[in-house]
C-alpha cells in the first residue's frame, strides 16, 4: 500500500510538472498586436492637442521597479490639453506568454489607486458608449479621490485577445503577491474555465482618467479625431487592434 502511495504520488507530481511544462513552453500563443504605443497615440500638436508625457516613476529606478512589477512589453502616459479639455492616456501592452491574466487585471484603478490613498466613490461595469458614430468596446467606470482631495473620473479597458474582460465579480483594495492571488481565487478559477490552462495570453490595458464626467468626454466632438487615433488599440468594436 505505502508503495501505490508513493508510486502515485510520484506520478502524480510528475503530471502536474508536465502540465506546467507543456502550457509554459509548448502551447502555441499568436501575437495579433504588432504595433508601437509610441505611434499609435497622437502626437503632440495633433489637432491642437498638446502632448506631455507623464512618466510611471520619478527616477529611472523607479521607472524599472514599476517595469518589473508590472512586467509589461510596452507602455506610454500622455497627458492631452486642448483649451478647457485635459484628460490623461495611459496604456500597456503584454505579449503572448507575459502575465496571466488575473495578474494584469491588478492593475487597475480599484486596486493600484486604492491601495495606493485615493478613495473609489462611484462604480460602473461594462457600459456600452460612442464616440461619434462608432459603438466602443464595453467599458469600466469609477470615480476616485485621490490623497490631495482631488476627484479623478476614469475609463478603463482589459482586453484579452481583444476583448474586454470582465470586473463587476472583483472587489476593491485587492493585494499583489500570494494574499492577492488568494483573494482573487475564484476569478482564477473562472478564467481557467474561459482561457483554459494558458493564462498567459495577449493582452492591453487602456485607462483614460480626467477631472469632467466621462459621457461628456466622450460626448464632445472636440475629442472625437483623438479617440480615432486609439483604433489600432481595440477600444472600438468596428475594429480589432492591430
């Protein structure tokens, strides 16, 4: 009996090490996204916008540190001013067999900012917008105060392979590490059941965070030519990032 034991523990460990092995290294992930973030947001002077770019950190080790959390391929922060209208983009981009995608859906405002002092007032889940005539891919609201008091309306998308993930089951003030990922067990075990056992698949992360309500940021035409640009990204549903 000790021997089945210990010859099915064996066979055991030995499957589960295949298993990882095998999604890790031998599952084919195809990368649609092949673009620079660089170019595809507007330029500075783009329809009267003037572009400043925000850095992640205050110093280049800073910089690194987020870089390494995040473990992203590509990000940029521009904050766009045009007379009264002024609104910040921040995007980031993983490659196929990067992060799983419990991990980059951390990176979020209802966990990045609260955890980091602001307060989340207000909250809305996959809401369906224009911009013009063109339908956007569902989006996230929130409303937050940051520790200076000041009352940031942001829009977010998670995309996975294109398409935006869901929120509405995660809670706020979520943890990185092992205590985050023990919060966040049931999501785990949702999206094995949506993405099977490669977790690790192409994905974007799009947040557009400014101090007028979001409907009429979305509302204004004067805003309309620079959310075009954002096509390539995928926050339309008329068309795929590319």
């Amino acid at each position: 009996m000790k021997k089945f034991i210990l010859y099915f523990g064996g066979f055991l460990l030995l499957s589960i090490f295949s298993l990882v092995i095998y999604t890790e290294f031998l599952t084919p992930r195809s990368r649609r996204f092949t673009g620079s973030l660089e170019k595809v947001l507007p330029p500075d002077g783009f329809d009267g916008w003037k572009r400043e770019a925000i850095p992640l950190g205050d110093s280049n080790a800073a910089k690194a540190n987020v870089q390494g959390i995040l473990n992203y391929s590509q990000s940029v922060q521009y904050l766009y001013t045009k007379n009264k209208s002024q609104f910040l983009i921040y995007v980031a981009y993983w490659e196929p067999s990067t992060v799983s995608v419990a991990d980059v859906g951390t990176h979020n405002p209802d966990s990045c900012w609260v955890n980091n002092g602001c307060t989340r007032t207000d909250r809305d889940y996959a809401i369906a917008g224009t911009v013009g005539t063109r339908a956007l891919q569902p989006y996230e609201y929130g409303q937050y105060i940051t520790p200076q008091g000041a009352r940031q309306n942001v829009l977010f998308w998670h995309l996975v392979n294109g398409q935006p993930t869901r929120y509405a089951d995660q809670e706020q003030g979520w943890r990185a590490g092992l205590k985050g990922r023990i919060e966040r067990l049931p999501l785990l075990i949702k999206d094995f059941k949506e993405f099977g056992l490669n977790q690790k698949n192409e994905q974007m992360f799009i947040r557009v965070s400014t101090f007028q309500p979001i409907k009429n940021l979305l509302a204004d035409p004067a805003n309309e030519k620079i959310f075009n640009t954002l096509e390539e990204i995928g926050i339309f549903q008329n068309q795929a990032w590319k």
